[in-house]
C-alpha cells in the first residue's frame, strides 16, 4: 500500500511538473485572451501576420480566422470595402486573392498596352472604387459591358473621347449596383468571378512574382562612393546594362528565384551594407587587399552562409564576421607574391597568373594549408627552371620549337598542348612532377631531360652538317668540269664555223665531233686533273678538217646489188 501509495504521488508529481512546463513555455502572446489578442493584431501588417501564424495552432487560428483583421487589410491596402465573402473560406483567401490578381495585373500591364489585356484579370479591380491606373479611368463600350456584366440599356451616357465613345470607372461601377440593387449583391456577383479564375491567377503568379524581382534587383546600387564594389551583385556591372546580359551573382539568383527567407528585400539590403562596411575597413586597415580581392570576399561570404540564408536572415554583422579567413587568406597570398619586390611580382607572381592557377582557388575557398604550399611549389619551381635558361640561354638556339615553348610558356606547363613532339611531352611532364614536389632529385631529373634532347639535337645537326659538306664538294666539281667542256666546245665551233656549207652539213658534223670531244675530255677528268690533260691536247689544224670534210662530200653511195 504505501509503495502504490507513493507511485500515486510520483505521479501526480510529474504530471503537475509537466503542465507548470507547458505553461512556461507558452509565449505572452498565447496567454492573452482572444480580445486582446485580436486588438494587438490588428495593427500588425500582412506579412507580420502570415509569419506569426506560423509560430502556434493557436496563433494561427487568430491570426487566419480572424475577419476583422483581414477586413481592415483590405481596405487599408487594396481601398476596399469587403462586406461578404461569397465562396471562398474566409476573409485571407480573398486578400491573398486579390493581392495575387493585382500583381500578374500590373506586370502583365507594364510589358503591354491596357487594350490586349484579358477582360478576367479586371475582375478584381471591380471591388475598388477607383480604377488600377491614370489609363483606366475611361473605358471603351464593349470592355464595360463585359467587365461589369451590364447591358445597352443599363449603361450610362458615354462621353465622346475622339471618335470613341468612352465610359467613366465610377459610371460605370454605380450602374452596376444599381443593377444588382445592394452593394452586397454586387459583391458577391464578383466573388463569384474572382473564384473561377483562381486557378489561371495561380499559375501566372510565380513567374511574374519572379519578374518583379528581377526588376527589382537591377536597380539596386551600392551607391557612388562604392562603385567598385558593383560586381558583388551582378557580373561584369562595368559595361552598360542595355548592351550586356544580366547576369546577377548567386545572392541576386537565389532572390529572384525565391529561394531566399521571407525577408528577401531585407536580406538584400543586409548584405548591401555588408559589402560598404567591409569596403570601408579595407581603406583603413586592410591595405594589402585589392578592390577584386575585396568583391570576391564578398561573394564567398554569402555563398558560405546561403544554406543559412534560405531559413533565417542574416544580420550584416554576422557577414562581417564570417568574412574575416578569406580576408586573411586573401593578405597570405598577396604577402608572398611581394615578399621579394614588386617587380620580382609582376614578372613571376603577378595576380593574373597566381589566380589562374587551380591550388589558389582551392586554398582561399577551404583554407587548406597544402593548396598554398603546392601554389609555392609551382611558381617558386618556374623561377628556378627560368633561372637556370637564363644562365644557358644559348641552349635555347640549340632545341627545337615545341620543346622551347614548354620552358618558355609559363602559363601551359602542366596543359598538355596539341602540337608537341615526344621530346615536348615527357620534358612537360617531367616538368609536372618536379612542380608538384618540389624536390632536388625532380629539378636534376628536369635538367637532364632538357641536357639529353640539347645532345640528340646537336648529334643530328653534325650528321646533317657533314652530308651538307659531301653534297658541296661534289657539286663544286660538277661545276667545274660543265665549265671547262662548255668552253671547249665554243672554241671548236669557231673553227668549223668558217667552213660550213650552204646546206649546213659542215656545221652539224663539226658540233658531232666537238660533242665526242667533250665526252673523252670528262671520262679522262676522273684519273686526271682536267687542266693538265687541256695542256696536252694536240691541236687540229683547219686543213685537216677540210680534208676530212673534202672526204665526206666525195663519198658515194653504192648501188644496190642486183636480183638474183
């Protein structure tokens, strides 16, 4: 019994420890009384009120339910007096409603004229007592009648605009309800219009709810002061907008897609005054980071907390603060590409060249400490094979094309380039690993390579060298033979020439014989110099080639043999 006893007593002890729970748990709000509360809501705006309902049931069913609140939303924000709620279920519906047919009507009014838009998107604008717009006060006949539902005889008297006859927005809405003889009726009349179209307001609202954003997001500025923070909201700001795509940064993307919290405007001008502030302490005190550097803090940043971003918003002190290791990161780099001079920096470590490099972007996104020392490795390697060539710059005369552009094309070193001899490419990717390790043995093992394809050059260029040098000498000596024949030959022929007949037979067979002359004289040049033979060459006497000449005119052709 006293055990049971007891347990009854735990029991009721937690219970009663579990309500003291609950109740302390309930926010102030939930411990007033649905007349107070409902007195506090009313002055609260829509959007407040949507994201209270969120909080508790019981919060939600005030803040949803009530009618008197969204009453007083509609007509403070849409001018309207609502005295019914025809189909829809309750008095919210109707205010999200028509805030929704408002917004496709504007966006779809800001890209075309009034005349093309569809009569159903007027069908909202019938509940206010004045028209959406400076152009809608005046209405053609045919669009009245089909706006407010009203025939030829119930229309007012139109007013002759031009050569159109036009009606007034206040005309015309008093014909309506006198048409329909309350005001209540003719509200309901409406509602009952506005219920059918809810589908097509549905499905247009996105895309132009997205449409307002962007508009919105192209004419945010940072301001004059800042113009070189720009690009932390949209890309390549500097040239103007008409003549280049708009191309937002992620923070612009994620709002207008919606992807951002509730508070999206807010969150814009959150990150807005990050940017200035964070450009503001650049001028005072950090000095070693450029303006660049700057803006790609910024968006790293944001892209740092966008998960974040999606669920809450982010106070432009909480950027600020997250901003601080990719500014430091930022003043490492800029620190060692100085560390030896300016001009040593433009030259090897210029910021161009530093930022291309794959190991720089992954050591300013995650801060590994390995990204910078194989950044160090890499352009520190450069310097030292640079060094080394100018010291023998006369090997460069020695090796080819494409193994030249490899030790001197800093930017393609580790690329593999279309083009390249074999030499090319193992020296390239000897060059690789030696920049990626940095050690002794690989800078040995690149200069070996480099001394090996210098040697192969050199031992081709000497073969090439001593067939250039035959080649030469016998052509030097076919030279000098044609030479001496060819004058040879023009002696002969001056002395022939002199006892040539009419027909020319002595011409012909002095150049035969100068010709059979000529080839002795070359087969004798092969044992014997050709000027040594030339001095013993017997000389013919003219009169010797007459009678030889004498000889052949006498010559007589035997007859033929007779015909057994």
């Amino acid at each position: 019994m006293n055990m049971s006893s007891c347990e009854n007593e735990d029991e009721t002890c937690t219970s009663e420890q579990l309500e003291r729970k609950t109740v302390e748990k309930r926010s102030a709000l939930e411990a007033l009384s649905p007349e107070v509360l409902g007195l506090i809501l009313e002055f609260l705006p829509a959007k407040t009120l949507l994201h209270l309902s969120e909080t508790s049931r019981k919060l939600h069913s005030e803040c949803i339910g009530n009618s008197g609140i969204w009453k007083g939303l509609l007509k403070n924000d849409f001018h309207i007096s609502i005295l019914v709620k025809g189909q829809f279920a309750n008095y919210h519906n109707i205010y999200a409603m028509i805030y929704k047919s408002q917004l496709v009507f504007e966006e779809r009014n800001h890209v075309t004229f009034s005349g093309m838009l569809p009569d159903w998107m007027f069908t909202w604008c019938t509940l206010c007592s004045s028209p959406p717009g400076a152009r809608f006060y005046f209405l053609p006949v045919g669009r009245t009648k089909k706006i407010w539902g009203l025939t030829d005889d119930e229309l007012p008297t139109p007013e002759l605009n031009g050569h159109r006859r036009n009606i007034g927005w206040s005309e015309a809405r008093e014909a309506a309800v006198i048409k329909w003889q309350t005001e209540s009726c003719f509200q309901e009349q409406v509602l009952k219009k506005l219920f059918r179209v809810v589908k097509k307001v549905e499905s247009l609202f996105p895309e132009e709810a997205r449409n307002r954003r962007m508009r919105l997001f192209k004419t945010l500025r940072l301001g004059e002061k800042y113009s070189a923070m720009e690009d932390v909201l949209v890309k390549n700001r500097s040239t103007p907008t008409y003549l280049s795509y708009f191309q937002p940064q992620l923070i612009g993307e994620h709002y207008i897609n919606g992807k951002l919290h509730r508070f999206g405007r807010k969150q814009l001008r959150e990150y807005i005054k990050f940017a200035r502030r964070l450009y503001d302490d650049s001028k005072s005190k950090l000095e070693e980071v450029s303006e660049a550097d700057l803006v790609d803090c910024v968006l790293l940043t944001y892209k740092d907390l966008s998960r974040r971003a999606e669920n809450h918003l982010i106070k432009w002190k909480i950027f600020l603060d997250s901003s601080h290791k990719f500014v430091t990161r930022h003043q490492k780099v800029w620190k060692w590409q100085n560390e030896k001079g300016v001009c040593h920096q433009v030259q090897n470590r210029s910021t161009e060249r530093v930022q291309a490099n794959k190991a720089y972007r992954e050591y300013i996104n995650s801060g590994d400490v390995c990204k910078f020392r194989l950044l160090r490795r890499h352009f520190e390697g450069l310097e030292k094979i640079s060094e080394w060539i100018s010291m023998n710059s006369w090997i460069l005369d020695v090796l080819d094309t494409p193994v030249r552009e490899t030790l001197v094309d800093r930017d393609n070193v580790v690329i593999p380039l279309p083009g390249r001899n074999n030499d090319a490419k193992d020296l390239q990717r000897k060059m690789s690993i030696y920049l990626v390790s940095g050690k002794e043995q690989d800078f040995r093992m690149v200069l070996s390579a480099i001394v090996s394809i210098a040697k192969n050059r050199l031992r081709r260029s000497a073969n090439l060298l001593g067939e250039l040098e035959g080649l030469i000498r016998n052509e030097n000596a076919n030279l000098l033979v044609s030479v001496e024949t060819e004058v040879f030959v023009k002696d002969i022929y001056k002395v022939t020439s002199a006892h040539v007949d009419e027909k020319g037979f002595g011409k012909r067979r002095g150049m035969k014989s100068a010709r059979r002359q000529a080839r002795k004289r070359t087969r004798s040049s092969k044992h014997a110099s050709f000027h040594k033979e030339n001095e013993q060459l017997p000389k013919k006497s003219v009169e010797e080639l007459n009678d030889k000449i004498d000889d052949r005119n006498n010559f007589e052709v035997p007859s033929k043999k007779p015909k057994l």
